[in-house]
C-alpha cells in the first residue's frame, strides 16, 4: 500500500467559530478546531450531540450560520459543496445498484469531465490499492459488506480529495468485520497521508483510529485530544463516562500541602497531583476508576474490602460486580476471578495515579 501521496493531499481543515442554527435551535454552537495536513481527526460523541452536522458543514452540505471555515487555507464558509475539494464516504455508502464496481468508482471522474479511459485508468489503481482488484465486474449486490465498504472508499479517493470524510462508515458491518476495516482504513490514511475526518459513536473505533479525538456534546467541544489522553485523562466526568468504562465516585477531595487525599464512604485514599485536576480546589469532587485498573486481592490486602455481586467469565477476562463502601464498583480482573461467589470478600487494590480526579458536576 505504499502509494504516492495525491498532489493535494496536504488540505487540512480549520473551524473557527462555526455554529449552525436551525431556527431557535443551536445544533453547533462555535466550535473551532483544526485538522492538520495527512492527520485523521475524529468526532466522537452521542447522538444529537452536533458530530454529523459538523461534517456536513465541511462538506458543503450544510451552511454555518456563524464562524468560518477553511480547507487547504482557503475561506470556502460560502462555497457550493463541489467548490471545496472533499469527498465523503457515506454511512450508507451510496453506490449505484445498476452499475458495476469499475463503473461505479468511475462515475465521479467522468461527472468531473474526465475522459473516460483515463477515468477507468484511476478507479483500476484506487481499487488495486483497495485489494479489489479483479471485481471490477461486480454489481454492488454480489459484493460482502466490507467489500461494498472498500468500492465507497476507492469512489472517493479516485477524485483525490484535499479532504476525505467519513460518516459512521462501519455502522453496518458485523463487529469482526469492523475491526478489520477500520484496520485497513487506519493503514490507508496513513500510507497516502490523507486528510480525514471521521464521525463515530463508537468509542473503540475512535481510539483505534485516530490521530486525535474531538469528543462533543450538545453541540460543543467537550474534549480533544489523543485518544490516550482522553481514555486516561479525562476532564470531566461525562468523558469518563463516554469513553470506556469508569467507575465514577462522588466524595471530597483533602489536600495538606503537597498531598492530595480523596475520601468517600468513609474511606479516605492517596491520590497523586497528576491525578487532580488542574485548579481544583478542597470539597466536594468525584473520582474516576477504570475497571482494569482494580486489583482484586486477598480481603484486609487492598485499599478497602468490597463483596462480590456477580462475577461472569467472558472469555479473555472476568467482569466482576462488587459492592463497597463506594458504592457499586465493576473491576475487570484474571479469568479465574469468575470463580468468585455472590457474598465473597476481596480486596480492592489500586496505585494513587490510577485514579482521576474529576470536577463533581
């Protein structure tokens, strides 16, 4: 998959501002951000939260009602969806039932107004690229999910996009399958160092994709960065919640000079200062805990002792239900912690900076 890299491949993308209102509704309100040149950007976040309208203002398809928008570093807030130089890969992925592979892929060049040969000529290598070498002949309908995916990508990669963008593009596909294209379109966007953004409620396939991951809700930015700074560093306790699985703990944070202490529930922790977060001062906060981050332990051994609920052996690990002095509590832990029985004590164990210490909403 080593390619050329397309001459307009170094697009990027700059929001500054930009909303969108539907009468009295803000779907965006003043978003910025920006996408560097061959970088994949992901906007992640629940439904309603603002994601596709965002892609669909970059894509033309949608008209910012304030802010302005910038590809390649051209004003194009005003131009037409064919002025922009993007492409889209389609939820639904939008191909023509009629028509074959090659004749599909070929259709945007030829709109475009070029020749034909030459227009066969570019789709041949998108699809060589793609691994579809040899369906050219096929019609969507004789095609696997992933394949009819893959035909989605090679369309819009033909008329080489100073952007590429992707609306929920594995929504359709089984969870083995998934995994598997994601993998392909990661391995693609970096091979040509494409321009991407790409929408998803998908949580794991943001983190496995991404460069960086713009996370929204309610229309506005709540958090962007790497995938691993938001998965270990949240900043607020709807992105621990979002991203992964959190245990979420509402106590008070103690702070004595240098040392930071969390108490809930009568149990009084260490945490350390790269786990609280910036500003926040002594009183009421809450305390982020991913399941893989406990420690189940002999009873009287951990930070406190908690009973089990239920424990379910799911294959490569055990999900194991507890109840504590913080309440409930999930700990994913070995395969052999399924043994556990309803009413067994353990111990929780885990090291002061793997907790994070959230702001109390």
């Amino acid at each position: 998959m080593n390619q050329p890299v397309p001459q307009n491949a170094a697009g990027g993308v700059a929001f500054e501002g930009v909303s969108k209102r539907y009468g009295s509704f803000t779907a965006v309100d003043a978003v910025s951000f920006t996408i560097a040149p061959g970088e994949l950007v992901t906007l992640l976040g629940p439904s309603g939260c603002g994601k596709t309208t965002t892609l669909r203002m970059v894509a033309g398809l949608e008209t910012a009602s304030g802010g302005t928008i910038r590809i390649g570093g051209v004003d194009v807030t005003r131009r037409a969806a064919h002025e922009r130089d993007v492409s889209m890969v389609f939820q639904s992925y939008a191909l023509f039932p009629h028509l074959n592979v090659l004749d599909n892929v070929c259709y945007g060049p030829i709109a475009s107004g070029t020749k034909p040969a030459q227009a066969r000529e570019l789709a041949q290598d998108k699809l060589r690229m793609l691994g579809l070498a040899g369906l050219e002949q096929r019609l969507p309908s004789e095609l696997s999910g992933g394949q009819q995916q893959r035909v989605a990508v090679a369309r819009s990669l033909v008329l080489e996009p100073a952007v590429l963008l992707f609306d929920e593009p594995l929504s359709n596909l089984d969870a083995k399958l998934r995994r598997r294209v994601r993998q392909e379109i990661r391995e693609l966007q970096q091979s040509l160092a494409l321009t991407v953004l790409y929408v998803t409620h998908d949580q794991s396939e943001a983190l496995a994709v991404s460069d960086r991951v713009i996370v929204m809700n309610g229309g506005r930015i709540a958090q962007q960065g790497t995938p691993a700074e938001l998965y270990e560093r949240p900043a607020s306790r709807f992105l621990a919640d979002f991203i992964g699985d959190a245990n979420l703990v509402d106590g008070s944070l103690q702070r004595d000079g240098e040392r930071s202490r969390f108490e809930a529930g009568g149990v009084v922790v260490p945490v350390e200062p790269t786990a609280v977060a910036a500003g926040l001062p002594a009183g009421p906060a809450s305390l982020a805990l991913r399941p893989h981050r406990i420690g189940l332990v002999a009873a009287g051994q951990g930070r406190f002792d908690a009973t089990c609920r239920r424990a379910d052996y799911l294959g490569s690990h055990a999900e194991v239900l507890l109840d504590s002095p913080w309440g409930e509590l999930l700990a994913f832990g070995p395969v052999g912690a399924a043994a556990l029985r309803r009413g067994d004590a353990v111990g929780v164990a885990f090291e002061p900076g793997d907790a994070v210490l959230l702001p109390r909403d």
